[in-house]
C-alpha cells in the first residue's frame, strides 16, 4: 500500500470520526445552548470512568495472555514520558525562555506534554495499524505505565514544582487511584486469564460496553478545549511540538536501541508516544490548583496538531 493510500485511508476512518465527535462537543452548546456545560462534562466522565472504561480494560485484561513483547509497550512509552518530562523541565524551568510564567502554568504545561491521551486517541490509530486486537496495547500501557506515573511523578510535579503545596494537605492520591474502578476491572481480567477462567460470553458482553469509552470522552474533549481562547502561544506549541515530534522519536530511537529488529508492539509503543496530551492532566490541574487554562490550551492545539504531526511520522517510518 502507498503512503498516499494509507495516509487516505487514515484520514477516513481514524481522523473523521475522532474529528466529528470532538466537533459534536464543540458545538453541542452551541447547537443546544440549554445544556449544562460543567454538569453534562461531569456526568459522561462518571459513565465513562464507573462504566463503559472498566468494561473495556476487564474484556481486554481476561481475553489478552501477559507476554514479554505485550509489556515493551508500557515499557517503551514510559521512557519516552520520563525522557520528554526532563526536556520539557529543561524548557520551562532551567532556560530563560518564558520569564513571566508562573510556577503553576508550568507545572500544568509539562504534564500534558508528558502523558499522551493514548487511549481515546491512541486505540483508534492502532486499531487502523495492527487491527482490533491492538487495543490491549493502550489497555496495557494505560495500567502499567500511565496511570502509575501520573499518580506519583504526576502528582509530585504538580505538588513540588507547580502549586508548591505538600501532598499532605490533599487526599491521598494511592487512596483515590486504588478506589477507581478501572484498576481493579483490570486486576480482575488479568486473574480470570491467568486462572483459566475466561468466559467468552462475558468478554464479549463487556466489550460490547465499553466501545461506548471512546466516543463519549472525545465528546467530553470537545466540550473540555477552550476553542475561543486558542491563541497560539509560543510556550504551548513548543511542549505540544514535544510531545507529539520529540516522543515518539524518542521512543523509536529506544525501540531501535533495545529491540532490533522491531516488532509490531515496538511501532504500536511509537504510535502511542506520539498521541496528544490525555485530559488527566487537566484534571491535575485542576485538582493541585495548577493554571487549568494553559493545560487546556496545550490539549486544545495538541490534538488539532496531532493530524499533522501523525502523517509525518507515518512519512518517516516511525510508525508502520
């Protein structure tokens, strides 16, 4: 198949339907401007998070068997977020680049220039690459590297280099990151496949429900990105300039290092690096009393971004 070709065929079946649904969230209040922007946001979050997502992870988790090329993904991709976190350090804190932001704006701009949304955005991409069993890609990634990282190194940049307040004045983040119902819908079908007791009518079911997670969170996502304030600020497009160039390059040059030759979990670990900012960040933000409207300025222009930079690194071979 010729790069035109692919680059075509992405277009039509990843890039326009994640385009329509970001634009129904867009547009939605527009349309009906009754709506409840804040309570509508909170509502499908609570659906996603307490229904249609720990569908999805236990219908993955119980019918995917743990293997050693299945965990270079999450391996790969957490390089990649550790490797790109100290650039965007470098960037924000030790070079006199932007001298009038605050600690706060910082702090948000470099966790979403760490952690890619690669779930939402990422299964789609990899869906069209490698086919639907690649979702367990992103399922893995997102349980073993991103959720981990963001509640810890996530939650120490937020705390010691943004708002500057002790964890201890906050919830516990391990309390609130082990009451979610993901993890355990996840620690759930890892024990079922590995004790044999995988019941196909159940996975199916489950999956069944969670093809409702993406669709309903890029909806959210257009509702979340503050369209009429997307001004192009040199500080956002440099962090979204790393996040989707320089990580998943970043990433290709470990795969090539430890992987040679590479295989069809080390492109689907590019693939993942090179997904926009994931709106926990924004929820970081908001939670550690970050600067929210910078983080959701770096989620905006990253994801209309994303659909340059990906044909780019489709071009380069990064991603196959």
């Amino acid at each position: 198949m010729s790069y035109l070709t692919q680059l075509f065929d992405l277009m039509v079946e990843v890039m326009l339907p994640v385009t329509l649904l970001v634009a129904a969230g867009a547009f939605w209040p527009r349309f009906f401007p009754d709506t409840q922007v804040e309570t509508a946001r909170t509502l499908l979050n609570r659906l996603a998070m307490y229904l249609f997502y720990p569908s999805i992870l236990y219908a993955v988790a119980a019918s995917t068997p743990v293997s050693a090329e299945l965990l270079t993904v999450p391996l790969l991709v957490g390089i990649g977020t550790l490797v790109s976190g100290l650039l965007l350090y470098v960037l924000l804190y030790r070079l006199p680049l932007w001298p009038h932001l605050t600690d706060p704006a910082r702090a948000g701009i470099m966790l979403g220039g760490m952690f890619g949304n690669t779930f939402n955005i990422g299964v789609p991409v990899l869906i069209f690459f490698y086919g639907r069993e690649a979702t367990r890609y992103a399922v893995f990634n997102d349980m073993l590297m991103t959720m981990p990282l963001v509640w810890s190194l996530g939650v120490w940049i937020a705390t010691r280099l943004g708002s500057h307040t002790p964890v201890a004045s906050y919830p516990s983040v391990w309390r609130v990151m082990f009451s979610m119902p993901p993890i355990w819908a996840f620690v759930l079908g890892i024990c079922t496949q590995e004790l044999g007791l995988t019941y196909k009518p159940l996975v199916n079911a489950t999956y069944f429900i969670g093809q409702a997670t993406i669709p309903v969170t890029l909806f959210v996502l257009g509702m979340t990105i503050p369209w009429r304030n997307l001004v192009p600020r040199s500080e956002i497009l440099s962090a979204a300039l790393v996040k989707l160039v320089a990580t998943p390059v970043i990433v290709w040059c470990a795969a090539r290092v430890l992987f040679s030759p590479m295989g069809e979990a080390q492109y689907a670990a590019v693939a993942e690096a090179a997904t926009p900012p994931m709106l926990t960040a924004l929820l970081l933000a908001d939670r550690f009393r970050l600067d929210a409207a910078a983080t959701a300025l770096l989620i905006g222009w990253a994801t209309i971004l994303f659909w340059l930079t990906l044909p780019v690194i489709m071009a380069l071979g990064l991603v196959r």
